[in-house]
C-alpha cells in the first residue's frame, strides 16, 4: 500500500521498532474491513518521542500505537486518558482528533479477550494469580476486574510493589466484588487456580519467576504474556506441572484489534490474523 491522500494515516513509534509485527496486523485489519488506512512503523530516539509524534501530527496522521520504551512518555503527551489508560498510568494507543490527543491503553483489553475468546477461558468467577507488579502487570488489573473474577492474588519479587497495585486498585476490587490480595510468593493462596498470568520481564532472559507448584492444576491456564517460536520456560514449567499453556502472542493480536476499533469504530476479527502470525512464527524462513 502506497502513501496516499485517500488513506488515513497511523504508526506504531518504538525504538527498536522494526520488528514489529504491528504493521502486518493492521495491514490484514484493513483488508478484513475495507477501512482505507495506511500503516507505518516509526522509529525515533529515545529521547525525541515528543517531536516525532508531531511531526506526525502535523502531516496528516491520525493515530499511533506505542510500544517500548514510549508507553510512560505517550501517557504524558495525551490531552485526555481514557479510565484504563490512566489506571495503567501507560499509554499504547493514540488517537487525534478535533479536541486534541485521546490516549487509551489496549493492553489488558487485549490480554483479557484472548484469555476469554480465543482461549475460551471466562475470568467470571475465576481465581486468577498475577505474577509481576511492573508496567505490564499494573495495566491488565483495572480489564481483569472488569470480568468479575473471584479472586486476584498479586505477586512479585518485590513484594512492595505489588503491595502497591494492590493498594492502587482496592477500590476497583471492591466495586466488582473481588478478592484482591498479593505480596511476595508467600501471599500465594491455598488450592489450584484458574488463571495464572506471567507479566515479569522473566522470559526475556529465560528465568522463571518465584511462584508455588500447587497453584497449577489440569484445570488451569498458563499465560505468559511474551511469546516466540518456542514455548517460554514458563509455560514448560506450567506443562510439566499438568496446567494448559499459552503465549502471549493472541494479546499482541487482540490488543491491536481493540487499538483499530478505537481509530476506526469498527472490529476486525482477531483469531483469523493469529492463525496467520502463528504460522509465520513457526515457519520463520516465510515471514
Ligand atoms: P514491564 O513494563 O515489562 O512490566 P517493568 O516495569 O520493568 O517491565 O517490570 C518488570 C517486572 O518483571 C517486575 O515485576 C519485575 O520484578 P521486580 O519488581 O522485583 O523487579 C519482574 N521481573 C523481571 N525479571 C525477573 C526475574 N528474573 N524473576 C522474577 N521477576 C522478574
């Protein structure tokens, strides 16, 4: 697809930003809908996220995926939050407009409809275990409450911090009748859960986070929010404990679906482009 008037413009801004898969997804969503857009990646300084959006801006473009390390910075440049952008305190999604520049963060949106949809796991009522209190975690919380779980034990290395998530999203909790606890490992609750989400940066380096084998039964999921050609060390971890496993790369996908939706008002369907990227994936030499 070539630059053209008739398109309307978006970007995903990054550094690194030539591996993403962002361009392919929403290339597919708008063939899938028809929507006349144009989609690029942008790569800028670390340190120039603020006039590359504006250079952006100022030629036309229409919105902008964020992603690392821009997502705190993207969450300063917007004129308006939506309420998960701002309970995340990050930004993935930028949208322009007449009245300024709306952010809104797709993330735990996206990681939530792939638990449920394509995976076909429903959170109501589910005991959920959230390993992690960084950026990641702290922004699928307000998405998994909404679902009306059980249960939500928050852990992570630094026990503060997810001391602090706790604390931050207490009175969430509370609106959607959930027990909402965490801590260090110890905070771990007695018997199987449902649901247990790796959000750590672990996988990255290939270390497994503190947790307890006894949270893991056949009956529950094992996400890890990242994803490869390979199954994460986390999710060999949850095989081998009995627990069905998934990667995180049908919440790349659907984030970027609730991303369009936000832009253009219309839903692609995610599960088709996953199948896509699945293969790629696996198949690497295509790509
Ligand atoms: P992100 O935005 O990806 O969440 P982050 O804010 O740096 O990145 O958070 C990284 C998360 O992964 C934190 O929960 C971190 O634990 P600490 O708060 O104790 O640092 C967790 N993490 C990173 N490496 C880990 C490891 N090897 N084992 C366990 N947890 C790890």
């Amino acid at each position: 697809m070539t630059a053209s008037a008739s398109f309307d413009r978006y970007a995903v801004i990054g550094n690194p930003v030539g591996h993403s898969k962002s361009p392919f997804i929403h290339g597919r969503f708008a063939a899938q809908t028809g929507e006349p857009i144009e989609y690029v990646p942008l790569l800028a300084p670390v340190d120039a996220f603020v006039p590359h959006v504006r250079a952006f801006i100022e030629a036309g473009g229409r919105g902008l995926n964020v992603t690392v390390p821009f997502k705190l910075d993207a969450h300063a440049f917007a004129d308006t939050l939506s309420p998960r952008a701002a309970a995340a305190g990050a930004v993935n999604t930028l949208r322009v407009g007449a009245d300024g520049v709306y952010g809104d963060n797709t993330d735990g949106f996206g990681l939530v409809r792939d638990i449920e949809v394509n995976l076909g796991v429903s959170l109501k009522g589910a005991r959920i275990l959230l390993l992690g209190a960084g950026g990641a975690a702290r922004g699928v919380v307000l998405p998994m409450l909404e679902r009306g779980p059980h249960t939500v034990t928050i852990v992570n290395r630094t026990s503060a911090k997810a001391e602090a998530l706790v604390d931050q999203f207490a009175p969430a909790a509370r609106d959607a009748a959930c027990r909402l606890s965490g801590g260090s490992a110890r905070a771990i609750e007695a018997g199987v859960y449902d649901v247990i989400v790796n959000a750590t940066a672990g996988s990255l380096d290939a270390a497994l986070p503190e947790c307890d084998d006894r949270a893991f039964g056949s009956g529950t999921l094992a996400y890890d929010m990242m994803y490869g050609a390979q199954p994460t060390v986390f999710m060999e971890y949850a095989s081998k404990l009995g627990a069905r496993s998934a990667d995180g790369l049908g919440m790349l996908v659907e984030q970027a679906a609730e991303s369009f939706h936000v832009w253009r008002g219309v839903r692609p369907s995610g599960a088709p482009v996953l199948a896509e990227l699945r293969a790629l994936l696996a198949a690497p030499s295509r790509a």
